[in-house]
C-alpha cells in the first residue's frame, strides 16, 4: 500500500467529478466486502506495463471468467450497435 499522505494528497488533486467518481466506485467496492453481496474485478493497466493486472474481491477463478465474459459481451454490444450490417461490407 502507499503511503496514506501520497493516497491523501491524491485524492485533494482530483477535481470535484473525478472525486465524486471515485466516491462512488469506493462505495460499490464496499458491497464486495460483505458475504455474498457482490463481486467485482478491477482491471488495472498502466501504460508503461507490458501486461494488465486482474484484481479479484470476493470471486474465484472461476467466477472471475463469468464476469469478464459477461463485460466482453456488453462491450462487443457498446461497439457493434452504430456498425452498419455486415451485407455492407461486400
């Protein structure tokens, strides 16, 4: 864990959107935290890392491949709705 003043300091650099965006992500993390209330899987990339970590609260391996499955699935949907039909492709 980093040091709680840089968390801090952090945090106090944020504008008024993004803190009340990370306020509601703490908020729905929190629920992970209680027996079986919900799970979650946070995909955290930084762009001088060669690979993209998976942070898993409250699934196992197998559970985490659902949830990734089901997010794949609303993204290829998020992606592929304005795409014009495939018969215009020919």
């Amino acid at each position: 864990m980093s040091d709680p003043k840089e968390f801090a300091k952090r945090i106090e650099e944020m504008d008024e959107d993004d803190r009340n965006n990370f306020r509601d992500i703490i908020e729905k993390l929190s629920h992970c935290y209680v027996k079986d209330a919900a799970q979650a899987v946070i995909l955290y990339a930084h762009i001088d890392a060669p690979m993209t970590e998976a942070l898993t609260i409250n699934c196992n391996d197998m559970e985490t491949y659902d949830i990734i499955q089901g997010a794949l699935g609303y993204f290829e949907f998020l992606n592929m709705r304005d795409a014009p039909p495939k018969e215009n492709f020919n």
